[in-house]
C-alpha cells in the first residue's frame, strides 16, 4: 500500500486532493523532461565535477609557475656565478678565437689566460651578449644548472708520454692561427 492509499483510508485527504497531487507531481516530472531541467543530485554532480576540473587547472598553472620561479632562480644563480669568477682580460693583447653555435667570435686575453685555455683550465662562458673567463670548476658547477650557458671548454691536456713521437719538435711560440 502506497503512502496515499493509507491517507485515503485513514480519511486524512479525500479523492478529489489526493487526484490534484497525483496531477500536479505528473506535470512537474513531464516539465522537468520538456525543459531538461537538473534535478538537484545532477546538478550537484555537475558542480562537483565543475570544481574538479578547476582544481586540476589551478594544480597545472601552480606547475607552470614553479617551473617558471625554478628557471629564473637557475638563472640567476648563473649569473653569480659567472659574475663572482670572471676573470679580468684588461690586459689582454692577443685575438683567441672560438665558435658559438654556427658564428666565429672574438675575445681579447693575455699570454698567461691563452695557456689556461689551451690547458683545460679555463673555459669561456656567455653572459648576456658578452663572453667571459671562468675557471673549469666553476663552469662544471654551471653546466650542472644550465647547459646552454657554456661556449668552450677545452679538455685538460695530459703530461706528454714517452712513446710521443713528436716530443722533440717545439711549437714555436709566434705560431698563431
């Protein structure tokens, strides 16, 4: 026994009001269906699924600005780097030519700097538009956040060996190229 019938046997509501109900209820479902409306439960499915998905985008742009925040800090800790460890080329009266990408560039360095460069211990690094000096230790430390930053480092040469073949002839020291 329905809920209505009870009422109706226990006199609470007569035919004629339990009939309008039974309308009314038949004519709000046919209307929900007409205009498509949500139900609450669907409604509240389709905000939580709404809330959903702006969590997982506020979750993808907190990423991106880390990211973001994370390469600025490379940078700059970079930048001190190079700025700390440079070393001086004012006296610097000898053209040392090298490669960046596909161009040909200049620096000016001193004797003692164009032996540490052909030795491995120092290396060149761009800052900016500019081209500096920085020890191999350094540049390692470089290469390790930003592997882009570094031009030329040449690898340390060893002691020569005792099968070397040309140990007897010396390089002469006006020969540049």
């Amino acid at each position: 026994m329905s809920l209505q019938d009870q009422l109706l046997k226990a006199g609470l509501v007569d035919n004629k009001k339990a009939n309008k109900i039974k309308k009314t209820r038949h004519k709000q479902i046919k209307q929900q269906q007409k205009n498509k409306i949500e139900t609450p439960q669907a409604a509240k499915l389709a905000a939580q699924q709404a809330h959903a998905e702006k969590v997982a985008r506020d979750r993808q742009l907190n990423q991106q600005r880390k990211a973001g925040a994370e390469r600025k800090a490379i940078a700059a800790q970079v930048r001190q780097l190079i700025e700390m460890n440079r070393q001086t080329r004012d006296e610097g009266n000898i053209d040392y030519s090298f490669t960046d990408g596909t161009l040909v560039k200049r620096i000016a360095v001193s004797d003692a700097q164009l032996k540490q460069l052909g030795n491995g211990h120092l290396c060149i690094v761009r800052l900016d538009e500019q081209y500096e000096l920085i020890p191999t230790l350094v540049a390692e430390k470089i290469r390790l956040r930003d592997e882009h930053t570094q031009i030329l480092s040449n690898q340390p040469t060893e002691t020569p060996e005792e099968d070397d073949p040309y140990a007897d002839f010396q390089v002469p020291d006006d020969l540049m190229w």
